[in-house]
C-alpha cells in the first residue's frame, strides 16, 4: 500500500509542465502625503476666558466674640435678603448667661481697682517707715563710729590709767596702813595709854590692815584681768558694734532696695491684672453691643443667619453685602491668555446668559503663581469693570475676549506637528521621504502655528492625516 503511493506521487510529478521564469512585477508608485507648506505671515491670536462677576467692594458680617464665652443663639431675625442700608438692624443674638457674666466682671473690675488702691496705700506708708528705719539704722552707725573714736582717742588710754591707778591706789593703800600699823604699834609701846584704848586703837589698824591684804591680793588678779580680758573684749565689743552698725546699714539699703522692686513689681502687676479685667470688660461690653447685628455699609445682602433659636458657630457668615455698582471680574487666565493680556489691558466682556451685555474690564491684578493645570498652569486674575451695557447680575458667568496680531512670522499648519513629552516635531518631505524634524514652536491660533525655529519658509510638511 505504501509504495503504490509513492509510485503514483512521482508519476504525477513526471508529468507536471516545466515552465521558464517569470517576468518581474512593475513597481507600484507610492502616492505623496497631503503636505504644507511652511510660509510667511501674521498670525491673529483670540482667546477666550472666563470668571465670575463680583463686587469690588464687599463686607462679610460674621459673627465674632471677644470675651464671651458661651453658648449664643439667634434670638430674631429683623432684616430680609435685599437692599439694605448702614446701621440697619439685621438680627438679635442672645448669650446664655451673658447678663449674670457681664455683672460679675464688673464687681471683678471694682475690686481689682480697691485693691490696687489699697496697695498703693501700703507702698506709701511702708516706704515711709523704711525712711525711718534708715535713718534710725543710720544714727546708729553715727553714735556706734563716734564711740569707737572716743575709745581709740580718750577713753583707751583713760581707762588703762585708771586701772593702774586703782591698782597703785591699792597698793599705796596697803602700804600706808602698814607703815601706820607699825607706826601705832611703836608709839602705844612707850605710851602709859590705858591697856582698854590701846587694844581698840591697834586692834581697829590690823583689822583694816587685814583687809587692805585681802583688798590688795584682788586688785592685783583684777588688774591682771582688766589687762588681759575685761579691757580687750570692751574695746572689741565698741569695735565690732561699729561694724555691725555699718553692716546693718549697708544691708538695710540693699533690703531696701530688693523691697521697693517686689512693690513695684507687685504693683505693677496688680494694675496689669486691672488693665486686663478692664479690657476684658470692654470686650464683654463689646460682645454685648455686637448681639444686635447691624450692617456695616449700604448694598445688597444675602443673609446666611440659622434659624430662630439655632447656636451660631464661631465666625460664621451671617451676612454678605456687596456695593452692586462696583463690580469686578475674577477667575484664573491660562498660558495662552498671558500671551496677550497683562497687568493694565484693557479686555471686552460679554455675559454668555445676557447675550445683550457687554462691556469692558480693565486687568488689576494678575497672580505671580500660577496654579497647576494638567501640563500647564493657570493664573488668577482680577479686573475691574470700566463700562457696561445692560445688567451684568452678580456671580454670573462673564467672557473676556482678547485679541493680538503676530505680523511677519513663520507659519505651519498645525495638523504637521506632533507633540508628545514636551517636544514637538514635524515630518519634513525631503526626496520623496518623511524625515522627522525637532521645531520649537510659539503662539497658535487652531490652525496655524508660528515656528521659532526649526523650519524654513518654503519647506514642505507632511500633515497627520496624510
């Protein structure tokens, strides 16, 4: 079965024509890509942005306490949203316990002020008495210094003569009652005095000369003493109370002193706490006039109040006036705008809701940071409104329509150009090829784009649908 099959297969290709080559195929013409040319020309930019209508001059009434700390409630809501004028009454507030707060810090205040009185007070008489106790401290040191001058100019000298002359006294004194003991004794022996009288005379001379032994044997050790202790510790007791008289002084100034600054401090003080419990009462006395809501200046107001009897939260927006015949527009310009609108343009507007209303704005204000806006970025902007042609209602929608002529510049079209990882680049037809190109490019209108370098005019492009 296997080689009848074999056979039959090479049969078969015994039998198959030969046939010579075959003539090459014509080459099929690539068609041309639809191409620009890069030309010379101006370009016309518009741009288109928009903000929103607002009021240049706007007040925001919040609600906003300055001692007060408890719990306020909308107690009435006089005023409806509207034309309103200022010092019109839009709502009453009430605190809770405001009344019984604001009383007692009033009696807080009083008594602060008596007892800052009262300190006073006691400043004033106890500086007086440290006057005195300065100058009794200072006489003291005067009589102390002056005793100490008379015992090294007198009473030094003075009372170590006295103590030897005591002590000689004592001595002449023995001696003398001796000599007139002896005297006596000699004088009665040859006498034919009565025996009775004689014993009294010579009995009353040794009595005193025993005595004037004694007397005699004390005065000594008491000189000795007077010499070596009692006149010393006198002379040092007179020398040392001078020291301690100065000492004193100079430490009563210096208690002095450190006193009148812990006075003054805590005077200072006292009225520091009085200046602020004043002060905290005029903000509570403030809180109390700010209960009654009233609007700060004419225009128009929205009201942002919670119901009757609902807390307002702190700083919140009770209301929003705005002066309607200021107007201003704000919002953010992108690259493209900054291109043609600067600080000063001046910029026609149109209200997209009120086709009819038209005017125009001048640019007050452009943002230096911009803020970013996918792979660009986008600016704030104020301007403020200069004419106007119909209503232009407030937090509307407004257009600024901006345009600039770019004369004599290179232009291609902008379906040639590819733009991908901040680059941007053409396919140039060169020799009926595409070679891709790297080109800076600046302003574009949708259609044209200007080329600042990288093409000449002349060159052709191919376009990304071709």
């Amino acid at each position: 079965m296997k080689t009848s099959s074999l056979l039959s297969a090479v049969v078969i290709l015994a039998c198959a024509p030969v046939f010579a080559d075959d003539p090459p195929t014509a080459a099929v013409a690539v068609p041309e890509p639809k191409l620009a040319t890069v030309e010379k020309g101006e370009l016309t930019l518009v741009v288109d942005q928009t903000g929103r209508i607002d009021s240049s001059r706007k007040a925001l009434v919040r609600f906003e306490l300055e001692a007060f700390g408890g719990t306020v409630t909308v107690a009435k809501i006089v005023a409806k949203p509207g034309t309103v004028r200022a010092g019109d009454v839009i709502a009453l507030l009430k605190g809770k316990d405001f009344e019984k707060k604001l009383s007692d810090l009033k009696i807080q205040v009083a008594e602060a002020t008596e007892r800052l009185a009262v300190q006073v007070e006691e400043q004033v008489v106890a500086r007086a008495s440290e006057v005195t106790n300065l100058e009794r401290t200072e006489r003291g040191l005067y009589l102390a210094a002056q005793k100490l001058k008379l015992l090294r100019e007198y009473y030094d000298t003075r009372d170590l003569e006295f103590a030897a002359l005591r002590l000689k006294g004592q001595v002449d004194s023995l001696k003398e009652q001796g000599e007139e003991l002896s005297q006596l004794e000699r004088m009665y022996n040859d006498a034919t005095l009565e025996t009775e009288t004689k014993d009294i005379v010579l009995g009353r001379a040794r009595r005193g000369m025993e005595r004037s032994q004694v007397y005699n044997s004390y005065a000594h050790t008491d000189h000795d003493l007077f010499l070596a202790i009692d006149h010393p510790n006198a002379v040092k007791d007179i020398e040392d109370t001078a020291r301690y008289a100065q000492q004193n002084l100079d430490h009563t100034r210096i208690r002095q002193r450190l006193q009148a600054i812990q006075t003054r401090l805590a005077l200072v003080g006292a009225e520091r706490a009085l200046e602020e419990l004043k002060l905290r009462l005029k903000d509570m006395e403030t809180d109390g006039a700010n209960f009654t809501v009233k609007a700060p200046m004419d225009g128009a107001m929205a009201i942002s109040l919670p119901e009757v009897g609902e807390p307002v939260g702190a700083r919140m927006v009770m209301a929003t006036i705005v002066d309607p015949a200021t107007l201003e527009v704000t919002g953010s310009f992108d690259l493209d705008a900054l291109r043609i609108i600067e600080v000063g343009s001046v910029v026609q507007a149109w209200i997209p809701t009120r086709p009819e209303s038209t005017g125009t704005v001048v640019v007050d204000e452009i943002s230096p940071i911009g803020t970013a806006a996918g792979t660009g970025a986008t600016f704030a902007f104020t301007a403020s409104v200069r004419t106007r042609d119909g209503g232009w209602p407030l937090g509307a929608e407004a257009h600024l329509v901006a345009r600039k002529v770019i004369a004599d510049c290179t232009l291609v079209d902008s379906k040639a150009i590819t733009a991908a990882k901040g680059k941007w680049t053409v396919n140039v037809w060169i020799d009926g090829k595409k070679v891709e190109r790297e080109i800076r490019v600046g302003a574009q209108d949708g259609t044209k784009t200007q080329v600042l370098s990288g093409l000449s005019v002349g060159e052709k492009v191919v376009l990304a649908d071709g």
